[in-house]
C-alpha cells in the first residue's frame, strides 16, 4: 500500500461520497494530473462505490459507519484514500480506458479486470478494502464471541487470541515454540482463505436482516474495546499478501461471506474439546445460523470438524450436533444372535468354540449356570475339547470350598476382634439392598454373600477382602440361585479379571468403573435387573477366546489373498516390470498380514498373561 | 450459577462411620440407612452464603478402606477444608483418627482447615467415645470439633459451614493464596477484574485469567 499524502483528510470523510468530492479536487490540483483527470477518478470511484452498494447496500453501509468511526485510529486501508492514490499513479490512456470498462455490467467488468493492469490495481484497492472489511467484522465477532460464550469458552477463546496476539507482536520469537500462536494464526489464515474457488460457486444468499441489526447494536456495544480488537486482530487476514482473500465471494456478498470465513474462526474454537464444545454448542450454532447456505453446496475444509449449519426452516428446533465417525474396528464383527438352548443342544461344543460363541452373541435362556464353569475356565481337565454339554463335574470343587469355609468359621471371637478385614464383613448389607434377591432385613442371600467374602479371604488371603467384591459377588449369587459354592468359584475366576487391575490406582475416574467391572455404572438405569451387567461381563470373561477367532480370520484372509494373487502370477510372465511391481504389491500384502499378526499376537499375549500373573 | 469462591472439601474417615450419609444430607437433605458403599471417590456439591458471598462447596467423598487409601492420599491435595469423621459407637474409628491425621497433614497443604467429626450421635445409647475425648482430640491438634447426626441432620449443615467461614477467614486474612489453585480454592467468575470493563452487560462473562 503506497503511503498517501491525502489519506488523514480522505479518510475522515470516506462515508460520505458526497463529501468526498468537495474534498478531492483541492488535494488532486497539487498533483501532476490536469483537473480532467479528477474528473475520470471521481467517475470511477463513484462507480466502484455504485456496484458496490449494488451488491449489498447495508453491508457496505455499515461498514462505512464502522469506518468512520474508526478512520482516524486505525490504520485500515480506505477504499477511496487508495483508489485516489493509485489512479494518480497511473497513466491517462489506461484510465480512460478503464473508465468505458467500469461502465458496463459488473460480470463483465469483472472479466475485463483480468486483462487490464489498471484493473488489477483497482482489484488490489478492493482486496484491501474488503480486507479492512473483514478486519472490522471479525473484530466485532470477537467481542460478540466474548460477550455471548459461556465463561470456560470464551476464556479459551481469549486465551488463543491472546496467544495469537502476543505471537504477532513478537514475530521473532516463533521458532522457539513451534506450537505457538504464530503457527495457530498461520492455520486460522489457512481456513479463512482456503477455499476461494469453492466459495466462489456457491450461490449468494439473502442477508438476514435481524442478525445485521443484532451485529450492528453490538458495534455500538462493544465500541469501547474496538480499538484493541481492530489493531491486534489476528484473525484478520494480513494485508500484504495479494490474492489470497476469497474476493469473489465479498464481491457477491460481504457481510454473508465473512461471517462464512468467522464460522471457520469458530471451528478453531470449537474443535478442542469436547466439553466446551458442548457448553458452548447452542451458541455457536447460533453464530453461525445467519450463514443461509445449503448444506450440498458446502465445501469442506480438510482436517476441521464439519461445520455446523442450521437451516433457516425456522421450526424452533435446534440442529442435531455434528455427528463424529464411528470407531473403526480393527476387524468387522457381526453380533451373533443370542445362544439359545435348541442352539447349544444340536451342536458340539468345545470350551473355545464355546467362549466365542459367547463373546459373539451371550446367552438368550437362562442356562448360564451350565456353561458359565466352562466359559469361565473352571474346567481343568487335560482335554481341551471337552463336551460343555456335558454336565460341569462340581465334587472336587465342592470340597475344597467347603475345606476354606469351614477355616473361617471356625475363628474363636477373641481372635476376630484383632482381625480388622474380617469385620468389615458389615459391608455386605450395602449392596443391592434393593434388588429383589436382597430385599428384606434378614435376608439369607445376605448371609450367603457375608460367607462366599469370608470364604474368599481364606482363599486369597494377600487380597483379602477389598470394598467392591461384594458388587462383584452379587450378581454370580443371583445367576447360581443361591448355591454359594458354586457363586464362590464363579467369583474366585472373576477375580483373576480384577486383580491385575492394580494400575487402575492411577485411573481415578474410571476406579469404580473398572473395580466393580462398570456393575454399579450399568445397574444405574435399573436396580433390580443384573441383565445388563451379566451380558458385559460375559463378553470381557470371553473376550480371550478371541485369539482363535482373529486366527482364524488372518488364516482366512491369507488364504483370499492367495487366491487373489494368482491369477496376477501367470502374467508376470510378459513383462519384468510388471512383475517386480506385483512382487512388492504383494510383499507389502504379506508385510501387512506379517504387521496384523504381529499385532494380534501381542494383544493375545497381554490378555493371556493376565491370569497367570495372578497366580503368580 | 455464580459464585465468589469455590472451595474444595475432602472427606476422610474409616469405612462405615458415616462420611456418604454426611454428604447426602448436607447436599440433598435425606437420610438413606442403606447405602451402596463408596468405591474409590464420589463428588457432591453445594452452594452456601458466608457474609453475603455466594460460595460453591465442592465436595470429594472418599472410600473408607485402607485398601483405598493410595486413592485417596492423591485427593488431598487441592483440597481447602477435610471433614474428618469418626463414629462415636465405634472406638475403634477413633481411634484410627491419628493415623488419618498424619496421611492429612502430608498430604494436603499445610493451610488446610480441617474439622473433626463425630458422626452418629443420634445413637446416644450405643455411644462408645465420649463428647470430650473428641473434644480433648480436636484441641490437641488444632481442628474444629463437632458431633453431627447426618440420620437427625443435626449439626450437618453447622459442620459443613463453619469450615467454610474458617477458610473464608483464612482466605480474609491472606493465609490462603486464592490465586493456587492447588489450595483448593477457586475464584468465582464474578470476581474476575475484567467484568466492569465489559460493556455486554453480562457480567459473568470476564476474560480475565484469575479463575482458570
């Protein structure tokens, strides 16, 4: 931008063309062109004020009045101090010239502008100006994102813009930190021009005219802290690089395009977290509700979360929130329908054919108590591939339950005063007191749960009793109907799932979840039904098994890819090229299957350990 | 929605004497005799006025069991006020107020007001520990004393106020640095230095950096 002896004076009245022409003879006649020529820019600058105006007379209008009142501050380009400047600098024939072009449609002055160098710096004059537009708005948004926000978000607002402002004024220093500010403003500048092309095909919206009056008071409001904003705005796009601004788009619609380019300012805001993008959501979607854009027509902006558009279908109801991608599985897996009995009566079931089953589908009948000793590993028998319909054999482990019990009771209670764990039995009354199986003051299943604790404690003495295990040990009681021995080993292979959850320690959120195996967390929504917690635990009992299972499926996969690549073999025949391409297509095939397995083998291993850790 | 302060508070004491009961009634006004048993760390809060100042008690409640203790040794920290409740029908609970007190004390900041609670003292009959070995405890090692009944409320609401007009004292007389949020206080959004510059007209909205 070339400094402009007459830009102070031009730029206080710049609101006013009118005033503009009184002005702008006086300080042309010093200049070296004859008073033709103030005639031939007065025309032009008239023109470009007309078309313009033409394209959306409030926008313009106010950010004329925003100008004018911030002319004399700041240092924001003004269209016609620089138009004046610049056409001074040029030669007459071009003028002339341009002024014929300026005269026609403005489609067609817009092709022409192309072509003539004049053009161009008339497009620059524009490119500023619309600049120092945009500058305006957003400074306005800023206030308005601060004065609306909720507290947490607009604090992190301020706090990335005042990153943003601190980097700018220290230009220096960005090598220092490379996550600085500096990089953020160069990302947010990023977003705002980035798609000028698509923008430029989107079709030009009606202005809505309640949010220009709300925008407009907050100009009014916010005018004390408008200096500040306007100066420092980082969000503005920097002025000295040319052709970067999305100007066909400020040409079809100012105000509507650079509320398009704040919405992508508000993606930045939004996308760090997930708590102040819920707090902060209403809001926003609110900001960005003016922007009456169809949603087919929307570019997307690689890498930020979509933007969310509300519809002007005005029905009161609130758009739904951006919908976020699924997890992706490692491997697709269909849920089998439940395990029902006719199922398990046709088939021959080993132990793992079993578990998978399980993990894939759980149970849809009650016949838990027959499998779970399977499932749960209770068997230990040499034979892997053991019958589970077969009844589970419960003598052995009858004896020895009843071996720990009768440990426990037979405690003197002089020698119970000093055992501290052995008391703390009390808890057991806090535990489901008001699902039905527990109901009731003097309650047996109670008593059943105080025994399998107790019994638990001469089991494992190192783990002893922890709070919690009675969460754990309540739902095994209810699916063994009572049967404490069985419940009691149900539970002492539950156990090897939880103890080596010792690092969950340092999981604080997440303690309860993982020591009670998230029992309390799905018994919220319903006390008295243990269903949904028996499905999940099922499935985390089972979940090992799986190991086969992706074995299985890498064999499988192997076998398709082989299947696959033949056909490709006889060709290489004709051309070495071809193969050696073929060659590493299908080293990297194999490296992958190789990775997979690796992977696989890693993960089995880990859930593996697990169990014999405990042991241990 | 407002506040001046927040305060943070720790509840600490073994299993069973009451601690859960103490919150529910001081945040929700009931009384539940049966009560799941507290598994690592439950939340609760309230508001509360000290000399016309709008204040956020935000309180951690802690599992009782020794089992749990690392968890809660790491709670300490951040935390303004402990209530340290003991069960007057059970001496043992008493008893075991030392060892809570020193794992309170090196854990926590070094300002952290803490009240001792004798819980249960509805239970006149069963009572086990007497008003003035507590009493004689809480003099002994400079803390507030009270016996509470969070079945009768009786004395809950009293427990839970007085430590907050102490840290409020405190906070007064400049022990607490309010701008450490490892003290366990907080700021109200309210108070942040921009608001009067803000000419929105909403008030809460500051973008001063004292509360976060």
């Amino acid at each position: 931008m070339e400094p402009s002896p007459s830009s102070n004076k031009a730029s206080s009245s710049s609101s006013s063309t009118h005033q503009k022409r009184k002005h702008h003879p006086k300080k042309s006649s010093s200049s070296d062109a004859g008073s033709n020529l103030d005639r031939q820019q007065r025309r032009e600058l008239r023109h470009i004020k007309k078309s313009l105006k033409k394209y959306d007379p409030k926008s313009l209008a106010e950010i004329n009045r925003e100008q004018q009142n911030q002319g004399r501050t700041n240092t924001n380009v003004n269209l016609t101090t620089a138009s004046t400047s610049s056409v001074s600098a040029s030669s007459n024939s071009q003028i002339i010239r341009s002024n014929r072009a300026l005269k026609k449609e403005h489609r067609r002055q817009e092709k022409r502008e192309k072509r003539s160098r004049h053009q161009d710096n008339l497009s620059d004059e524009l490119r500023h100006y619309l600049g120092s537009a945009i500058k305006n708005s957003l400074g306005h948004m800023h206030d308005h994102i601060i004065a609306t926000l909720p507290t947490e978000m607009s604090l992190y607002y301020q706090k990335v813009h005042d990153t943003l402002v601190f980097d700018a004024n220290h230009d220096g220093n960005n090598d220092s930190n490379p996550t600085s500010g500096r990089q953020m403003m160069n990302e947010m500048h990023e977003f705002i021009t980035a798609d000028v092309e698509a923008s430029s095909n989107r079709p030009s919206s009606s202005s809505n005219p309640a949010q220009q009056e709300q925008i407009s008071s907050n100009v009014n409001s916010s005018r004390s802290n408008y200096h500040h904003y306007s100066s420092h705005n980082p969000y503005a796009p920097p002025m000295h690089k040319p052709g970067i601004l999305p100007i066909k788009d400020f040409l079809h619609d100012p105000f509507n395009a650079s509320l398009n380019t704040l919405n992508r300012v508000t993606n930045l805001v939004r996308v760090p977290t997930s708590q102040i993008y819920s707090h902060g959501y209403n809001i926003l979607n609110n900001l960005a509700s003016p922007v009456n854009v169809q949603p087919s027509t929307l570019s997307t902006v690689p890498g930020t979360a979509e933007r969310i558009v509300r519809r002007d279908n005005d029905d009161g109801i609130p758009a739904p929130p951006p919908v976020l991608p699924l997890i992706q599985c490692t491997h697709h897996q269909t849920r089998l329908e439940p395990l029902d009995l006719e199922e398990f009566n046709v088939k021959t079931w080993t132990i793992e054919t079993l578990r998978q089953r399980v993990f894939q589908g759980v149970f849809s009948e009650k016949f838990r108590l027959q499998i779970w000793p399977y499932i749960l590993g209770l068997y230990d028998g040499d034979n892997d591939d053991e019958d589970c319909r077969k009844p589970f054999d419960w003598s052995s482990r009858q004896k020895l339950f009843e071996h720990y019990r009768s440990q426990w009771q037979s405690i003197l209670p002089e020698q119970e005063k000093r055992f501290m764990l052995f008391r703390e039995q009390r808890d057991v009354i806090r535990c489901d007191r008001t699902h039905p199986f527990y109901n009731g003051d003097r309650n047996e299943n109670l008593e059943k749960l105080k025994e399998i604790l107790l019994t638990y404690m001469m089991y494992d003495f190192d783990t002893g009793y922890v709070q919690g295990m009675s969460d754990l040990v309540s739902p095994l009681l209810y699916v063994a109907e009572g049967d404490t021995c069985k419940a009691f080993w149900f539970f002492v292979q539950t156990m090897e799932f939880t103890v080596t959850n010792n690092e969950s320690v340092n999981c604080y959120f997440a303690f309860r979840w993982i020591v009670c195996q998230f029992k309390r967390e799905f018994m919220k929504s319903n006390s008295d039904d243990y269903q949904e917690v028996l499905l999940l635990w099922e499935s985390i009992w089972t979940c090992s098994s799986m190991r086969k299972y992706f074995k299985n499926l890498l064999r499988q996969q192997r076998q398709q890819s082989a299947v696959e690549q033949s056909p490709n073999s006889n060709d290489q025949v004709s051309s070495t090229s071809e193969s050696n391409i073929d060659n590493s297509q299908s080293e990297d095939v194999k490296n992958e299957e190789s990775d997979l397995a690796i992977k696989i083998d890693e993960q089995c291993k880990i859930v593996d350990e697990q169990p014999t850790e405990s042991d241990d | 929605m407002s506040y001046a302060y927040l305060f943070k508070y720790i509840i600490i004491g073994d299993t069973g004497v009451g601690k859960s009961c103490l919150l529910l009634q001081f945040t929700d006004k009931r009384f539940q005799p049966i009560h799941d048993l507290t598994i690592g760390v439950e939340f609760g809060a309230r508001m509360i006025t000290i000399q016309n100042k709008q204040i956020k008690l935000q309180i951690w409640d802690t599992a009782g069991q020794e089992t749990f203790r690392s968890i809660t040794r790491s709670y300490y920290r951040g935390a303004a006020g402990a209530l340290l409740v003991y069960d007057i029908t059970r001496r043992e609970t008493f008893n075991h107020l030392t060892t809570w007190l020193e794992d309170a004390r090196q854990h926590s900041n070094s300002s952290m007001v803490i009240m001792l609670i004798g819980n249960k003292c509805d239970l006149e009959s069963r009572r086990e520990v007497r008003r003035e070995e507590g009493e004689a405890f809480a003099r002994e090692h400079g803390l507030i004393f009270m016996e509470t009944s969070a079945k009768t409320a009786a004395n809950v609401e009293e427990a839970f106020i007085n430590t907050a007009q102490e840290i409020y004292d405190k906070i007064q007389e400049g022990v607490f640095d309010i701008n450490n949020e490892a003290n366990g206080i907080k700021i109200g959004p309210q108070l942040s230095p921009s608001s009067q510059k803000s000419s929105s007209g909403n008030p809460a909205l500051g973008t001063g950096g004292g509360c976060c």
